[in-house]
C-alpha cells in the first residue's frame, strides 16, 4: 500500500522516514517530494508497504504524531491525476 505523509519537517530524510516505518512492518520503498529545479523539500512523501494490515497499523499509529518538531499527516495515498494542459 502507498501512504502518503505530510507537514514533514524540512531536515527529515528518507532514511529516517524509513526507519520511523520499519516499526510497524516491512518498508518497500520511501521517497521525499522535491522541487524540480531548487531540489528543495516540498514537506510531503511517500512510504510504500506490502501488505494492507501492516500499512493501516503505520498509518492508525502515526498519524497525528510528532516527528522533528511537526506532528505528521499520514493516509492512504491517492492515486495521481494527470492534467492535460491547455494551450492559450
């Protein structure tokens, strides 16, 4: 299951996103949104699980909680949309 987490403090890592996960099961993947150009964090990522139960269990016990000084927005990532750009 992919799981978005938000409000993530400037400094965090995907390193230590992963370990913050590894406690409630397997972590398959973690990435940390970045500015295109600047490479600047966004305050957002996210952290991919396999199996549902261990996904729902990190996500019920992290959200809401306080890491690096910010209290977390985790849930079910959504699926992404593409919008088609208009020409002017």
């Amino acid at each position: 299951m992919n799981i978005f987490v938000g409000n993530l403090a400037a400094e965090v890592t995907e390193a230590q996103l992963a370990e913050l996960f590894k406690q409630f099961g397997e972590v398959k993947s973690v990435e940390v949104a970045r500015a295109m150009f600047t490479d600047a964090p966004k305050g957002f990522g996210f952290v991919e699980m396999p199996g549902k139960r261990h996904s729902l269990a990190a996500i019920a016990g992290l959200d809401g909680k306080d890491f690096a000084g910010r209290p977390l927005k985790v849930n079910e990532a959504r699926p992404k949309v593409e919008h088609r750009r208009r020409r002017r």
